[in-house]
C-alpha cells in the first residue's frame, strides 16, 4: 500500500495532502526538517518534496538514502542536476522530478516541442516566452519557462528570448510565442491553482512501485498515454 510522506508543508504542501486525502492513500507524515524523520518510517514511504531550492540542496542527499522513492517538485537545482541523479541511482532509490507537475503544462512542452520543430524548417519566426508568477516565487525564470525555453531551442536551434514577471498572487502563466513577419503563433498555459501541480506529483508518486533509476515526470506520463 502507498504511503506518502511530505517534505516541506507550505502551501503545495498542503495541496498535496489534500490530494493525498481525496484519493484515499495515506499521508504518513509531513516535515519542513527531513533529517530529522525517523528512517525507518522514511524507508517505508514515496516522498513528494515541494521545498525551496536551497532546502532541496541541503536534503537531497538525506532523500536519496532513506526513502523508498522522492518526487521532486522543487525547482532552481538545474546546476547539479547531474550530481543529483547519480546520487539517487547509486543509492538506488526511485526518482521522479520536473520543474512543472501539472498535466496540462506537460502537453504544453509536447506541443512548444511540435511547433518548433516545424517553424524551425519554414524559418523566419524569432521565439519568445513570457511566463508570470506571484511575487513569492524565488527563481526567475521558472523552471517550467527554462524546460520550454529548451524544447524551442531542439527544435529551432535558437534560443527564445524570456521575460519574467512577479505579480501578485498569479499561480503561473506561460506563454511562447513565435513572431514572423506576417503572423504570430502564440501557446498559453494558464494555472487556475496550484491543485494542478498536487495533482501530477501525486501520479508520479504512484507511478514509483515499480519503477527504477531516475525520471523526468513527462517522459513517464507520455509513456502511459502511449504517446
């Protein structure tokens, strides 16, 4: 039976219990101090952890150790990126990460990744990305906006340009643009709340039972939906 324990309880913290609770699967625990749960409760449970990024390097070697598996909604860590995942395989400990959890923001990619592809062979269209958040967010641009920003790049071979904004309330907008001489294609994805984002780490979470190695959450999701 799955049992998820959460690191870090601020509000997607919070969110994921909520989401925990709706599809009956028990919340084991929740604790903004990871080093200080028991590791035997840890080694009997899938962790979602929705930190901050400097939390997250402070624990990821703790998670990777004692939990079962960890779900990584937790941004801004691109830079050890490598050094993460190797932790995690030579520990031998599930991982599945991504820098946006919601469903809808992961077609998004698949369609940014579609269109870019086939503007980058018809040429003259310069990329661009806006993406807004509220005034809580510490990493700009948002890793969601960086993991587009990568799909138009594959597909273009430019780079967009990115602009961020800090406003508000705002859950998250993303929009990528292309601009041509005679028209403009434009995706948008707008967060109502950050629901979405509980939502698809709590998928990921039971998609870990008989997973191994290390995942990005889109490679998995787009493996179920058979695309």
């Amino acid at each position: 039976m799955l049992k998820v324990f959460i690191s870090g309880y601020g509000r997607m913290g919070h969110m994921v219990e909520q989401e925990l609770s709706a599809r009956g699967i028990e919340c084991a625990g929740k604790s903004e101090d990871i080093a200080s749960v028991d590791p035997a409760l840890a080694a009997g449970c899938v962790c979602i952890d929705f930190t901050t990024p400097a939390a997250f390097r402070s624990n990821y070697r703790t998670l990777a150790a004692r939990f079962k598996a960890v779900v990584v909604g937790t941004t801004g860590w691109d830079d050890i990126k490598e050094e993460v995942l190797s932790c995690f395989r030579e520990n031998g400990t599930p991982l599945v990460y991504s820098s946006n959890f919601s469903l809808g923001v992961n077609v998004l990619e698949a369609a940014v990744a579609l269109v870019s592809k086939y503007l980058g062979k018809a040429g003259g269209y310069s990329p661009y990305i806006v993406e807004k958040h509220h005034v809580h967010k510490l990493d700009a641009p948002s890793g969601t906006a960086k993991t587009l920003a990568a799909a138009v790049e594959a597909g273009m071979g430019a780079a967009p340009s990115v602009a961020s904004v800090r406003v508000g309330e705002v859950t998250g907008i993303h929009t990528v643009g292309f601009e041509g001489l005679n028209d403009r294609i434009t995706l948008e994805h707008e967060a109502f709340s950050r629901k979405g984002f509980a939502q698809g780490a709590v998928v990921a979470a039971m998609m870990t039972g008989e997973l191994e190695g290390t995942h990005e959450f889109k490679e998995l999701f787009f493996k179920e939906e058979g695309i």
